[in-house]
C-alpha cells in the first residue's frame, strides 16, 4: 500500500513538474520564481494582482503595476520602482489570456513604453532649466537623454573649435551643469511625483555622479 502511494506521489509530482515547465517555457521570466512562488501565481490566474509580490524576481527594478479594473476588463498603465519612482505607458494595456501570455504583452509595453518616453524626455532636454528636467524624469531616462546630448554637445564643440571649442564647453557649459545639480542635492527638494524627498537626492546624487564622470572625460581631452 505503501509503494502504491509512493508511485501515484511520483507520478503527481512529474506531471505537476511538467505543467511548471510549460508555464515556464511559455514565460521564461518565471524560471525566477521557485515552484511553491510559480503555483501562488496558477492558482489565482482570474486575480492578476496575484502576480504584484513577484513583479521583483521577474522583473528587475520593478515593484508593482498599476491596475484599472472597470467591470471585468482589467488593464494596466504603469509601473513602479522599489524607490517609488513612476514610469507611466504610452497606452493601457488590456490584461486578458493566461497568465504566462499576458505577462509577455506587459515585459513588451515596458520595452515599447520606456523607448516613448525616452524620446519624450529627449524632446524637453532643450525646453526646460535643466535643473527643473531632471526631476521631471525617471532617473534612468534622464542619465540616457543626457549622455546623448553630452555627446552631441561635444561633437559639435570640436568640429567648432577643436581643444579649443572643448574647453569653452566644459568651463561655459557642463562645470555650470554641475553646479545646478550640486544645488539640488544641498538644497529642500519638493515631493515631485511619486518620488519623496529622500528619492529625489538619491537620483540627483546618481546623475551628478555621471555628470562628474562626463567633466572628467571632457576635462581631460580638452587639455
């Protein structure tokens, strides 16, 4: 009797190991999650927010989603940091199909969503006081954006005036930069957003820190 339960046991736990592997094969991002974490999740498909607890093993950086849920349509339109920094989607995005299909169109709407609004904080790099700009932005945004005008902004330094041209921009252009944000770290930052106080030193702390690295780079080429 014994050996019998032992087998069924056996064959249970294969056949509930083969079920995983296809969720997993069909989400690869669930081979983060351990088995007892994956069953949570299958075991309440019809409550998405089942999946927010585990938004951070799938998804690095990620907290939460924001979900809408308006008679039986579930939608999302957002995402969240651990810090509480917001990144807003360009669209709503209708949460319908398993768990493991629907998952794939959020990791897409997080791809297509960062790359909008990278062009939007691009956009404004040129339309607001620069110390207003960074604060607007998620962190991550505004370091891409600025590295790509730090390299334009170089550019056309030296095709100007050469070593010449790059001296006058870093003491005319990025020592100022630095200085604003050195003033946002030392000063009172105001609850912008989601981010708190606290949140808003650390970002500006983070982009001082490449923008020190942008003077280096540019300090040392320019001599």
């Amino acid at each position: 009797m014994l050996r019998d339960g032992n087998k069924v046991l056996d064959a249970v736990q294969k056949g509930l190991s083969d079920y995983l592997e296809t969720k997993r094969a069909g989400f690869a991002r669930f081979y983060f999650l351990s088995n007892d974490e994956l069953l949570e999740i299958l075991s309440q498909t019809k409550e998405v927010t089942a999946v927010q607890p585990h938004l951070k093993k799938c998804f690095e950086g990620v907290n939460k989603l924001e979900f809408h849920v308006n008679g039986k349509e579930v939608s999302a339109s957002a995402m969240y940091s651990v810090e509480g920094e917001c990144v807003q989607w360009h669209e709503h995005l209708v949460i319908h199909g398993s768990v493991e299909s629907w998952l794939t169109d959020v990791e897409d709407m997080m791809r297509a969503s960062l790359r909008y609004r990278l062009r939007e904080c691009t956009d404004e790099y040129t339309q607001k006081p620069r110390t207003q700009w960074v604060l607007d932005w998620a962190a991550q945004l505004v370091l891409a954006s600025a590295q790509y005008y730090w390299s334009i902004e170089v550019e056309d330094a030296l095709a100007v005036k050469g070593n010449a041209g790059l001296k006058d921009y870093f003491e005319g252009k990025l020592l100022p930069q630095l200085e604003g944000l050195v003033e946002l770290v030392r000063g009172k930052l105001t609850k912008l957003g989601s981010l708190t106080l606290g949140q808003c030193q650390k970002k500006c702390t983070d982009i001082k820190t490449a923008q020190c690295h942008r003077r280096w780079c540019t300090q040392t080429h320019s001599t």
